[in-house]
C-alpha cells in the first residue's frame, strides 16, 4: 500500500509538472522587451507574434499598465482566432503608455500556455542627426533615470563595430534592436557617442506627454549640412575622418530607416545641423543642401511628411547659416527646434560644444520644443504590420 503510495504521488508530481510546463508554453517573438510603438494620436497597435502549445484554438492578450496614471489596462482580446500548428500573429491596439503584455493560449475554454513580456511601451520615437553637438562626446550629463526612456545600445569599443561598419556601412555590423533603458553610459544606436544629453531630453519629454521615450542617434562630430547632402545622393567629397565612399555620414540615417524604423515608427527626425558650414558664404546653399537631405530620407522613408525639428543658432561672422536655418523652420514638415542663442558662454566648452551645464540646458530645450502644436501637426510615420 506504501508503494502504491509513494507510485501515485510520483504520477501527480509528474502530471503537475507536465501542466505547469505546458502553461507556459508560449514562445513569443513578437513584441521585443522594452521596445516603444509610435503613437498616433495617442494610440498604436502592438504586434503579438509567437508559437503556442499544441492545441491551441485560440490566442487572447492584454495590456497591463505599470502604473495607474501610465497607460490604461485593456480587456483580454482575440489575436488570432484560428492558429495553425500553435503558429499566430495578429494585434492588440492601445492608447499612450508603459505596459506589461500578457498572452494566453486557449483549447476551447482551458487556458493550455501563458506568456509575458515586461516592459512594452507606447509613446514617442525620434530619430537625431546632425553634427557633434548632435552626436555627443566625452563630456555627458547623467542619463535617464525614467524606466520608461529607451534606446538600442551602441558599443562603441565593439571591434565589429570599429573595425567593419566604420569601413564599409554595412548595417550587418550594427547592433541587432535589443531595446535597453537608456541610462548613464549607453549610447544610442546607431552612430551615438555615449548618452551625452538625448537620455535626459528623453526623459523630460517622457515625464510631460506621460508616454514612454524611444531614441535613435544617427549623428555624426565633424559633417556639415553639404557632407549630409552629398552623401544622401552618394556624392563623394574629400574628409580627413569621413567616409564619404560608404556614403557617410548619411548611410547612418538609411540603416535605421532599414534596420530600426520598420519596428517601431518614428515621429520626426531631430536635426542640430550648422556649425560647420560657417565656411559656405551663401545661405541658399546651406538651405538647398539642408532640404536635399531631407528630401533623401523622405524618400527613403517612403514617407513625404516625416517630419524634422531644426535648431537655431546665430554664429559669428556666419549670420547665413541662421538664415538658412530660418527659412528651413518654414519649410513644409519643419517645425522650430530650440533657439542656441540662449545659451550663455559658460554652457558651451569652446564656443560650440556643450559644457555639462549647456547639455542641461539643452535637453530642456528640446523637450520645450516640442510642444502641444508640433504633436498636433507632426505626423508620424507608422510601418504597416505585416
């Protein structure tokens, strides 16, 4: 009887086991931990991709806000009524906030697999560009301290990275959209030099629209709005440190616009361009060369209203170049960035880059910028769900 026992208790262990192995039978490869849709009008529409147990007739989700006042918590919906061979895919749509998925598996009525990932996010994407003070360099500010401001991490020491995309472009050579918070340290994929001050602009805006943050840094120290123009159109010119026969620094902008944009949208392109062309004595050109590389990456993009926000800032003996500037402000799908004049002596290092206090300054400003008539009249790019 003892044996009997001791047989029927191993059975029901291995029968409950056998369950709870079952229950978690979802392998979802789709949406990725951490990653942020682009919002529309305050809404976006998760993709739920994965494979479920066998069995399985129908596919439920739901999103489960982190917080009360970040996000609003849907019902259970159907994302795929008739799986096939576990094999689903479909949507679950959701206004602005920071969520954690839930998915179940269902035969008939009986839950047979579950599945979760932590942390998704819908909100605001943006894509940077310019020249150092856009890119970034030794001197940063802390990074973002919100859970909710995110970006794909650049290593920067990475040999891969080093020795293969900066000689050939190849987006192979970049980092796979591993989405991470995007804290003190991490740079922003793809060309980002450290966290500099885009994670704290990331994070004022996150903690005024209430939605999470996504960045992308595609900047590159040392171009000019002609280099940006040229290489859009795969122009060579001569540069000590740019390589202009792997078009960049434009190919930068393309890659995300193939390896990171399709995933998540992206609301506008944040363009501080204009310290280095100074040397351009004609404000038509600057502005032609500005609204060529626009117009490339519109195109690129498949998309004629992507928008851009560009920065102003008076130079010495260079008033063409905030000329040029103004008058790209007034452009179609242009919008007023933060106004550089206001910064004092003591926030830039040498007359141009930022100093800590000018980076604090700054990434208020941009988050300033945009404000309720640029989220009004911006219009987003959102990738059709395949």
């Amino acid at each position: 009887m003892k044996r009997f026992s001791v047989l029927l208790a191993l059975l029901v262990n291995a029968f409950l086991s056998f369950s709870q192995d079952q229950a978690q039978g979802i392998k979802l490869s789709n949406p990725l931990e951490r990653i942020v849709y682009q919002r529309n009008h305050n809404m976006a529409a998760v993709p739920v991709k994965g494979n479920g147990p066998a069995g399985s007739t129908v596919i439920m989700a739901r999103l489960v806000a982190w917080q009360a006042d970040q996000g609003k918590t849907t019902k259970w919906v159907v994302v795929d009524a008739k799986p096939v061979n576990g094999e689903f895919s479909g949507i679950i749509k959701g206004s602005g906030g920071w969520y954690s998925l839930e998915v179940k598996a269902l035969n008939k009525k009986t839950e047979i697999g579950k599945a979760k990932v932590e942390r998704v996010g819908i909100g605001e994407v943006f894509l940077v560009v310019g020249h150092s003070v856009a890119q970034g360099g030794e001197i940063n500010i802390e990074g973002a301290t919100d859970d909710r401001v995110n970006t794909v991490q650049l290593d920067e020491k990475n040999k891969v990275f080093d020795s293969l995309y900066l000689r050939t472009g190849d987006p192979q050579y970049l980092p796979d959209p591993v989405f991470v918070q995007a804290a003190t340290g991490v740079a922003h994929a793809p060309f980002g030099h450290h966290n500099y001050f885009w994670s704290k602009f990331g994070e004022l805006l996150a903690k005024k629209e209430n939605v999470p943050v996504l960045l992308y840094n595609a900047a590159f120290g040392g171009t000019s709005l002609e280099h940006w123009a040229k290489s859009s159109q795969n122009i060579q010119f001569e540069h000590g440190f740019v390589r202009s026969g792997i078009r960049m620094p434009y190919i930068n902008v393309l890659n995300a616009i193939k390896k990171y944009l399709p995933l998540t949208g992206v609301r506008a392109l944040l363009a501080d361009q204009g310290a280095n062309d100074a040397g351009q004595k004609s404000a038509d050109t600057i502005l032609r060369y500005y609204k060529t590389f626009m117009s490339q990456a519109r195109s690129d993009l498949n998309y004629p209203q992507l928008a851009v926000v560009v920065n102003r800032h008076t130079m010495a003996n260079a008033l063409q170049v905030r000329e040029a500037q103004n008058r790209m402000v007034k452009e179609l799908y242009s919008f007023p960035g933060p106004d550089y004049d206001e910064l004092v002596k003591e926030d830039r290092v040498d007359g141009i880059h930022l100093s800590l206090s000018g980076e604090e300054k700054a990434a208020a400003m941009w988050a300033a910028a945009l404000n309720r008539e640029f989220f009004r009249l911006a219009k987003p790019w959102i990738p059709k769900l395949k």
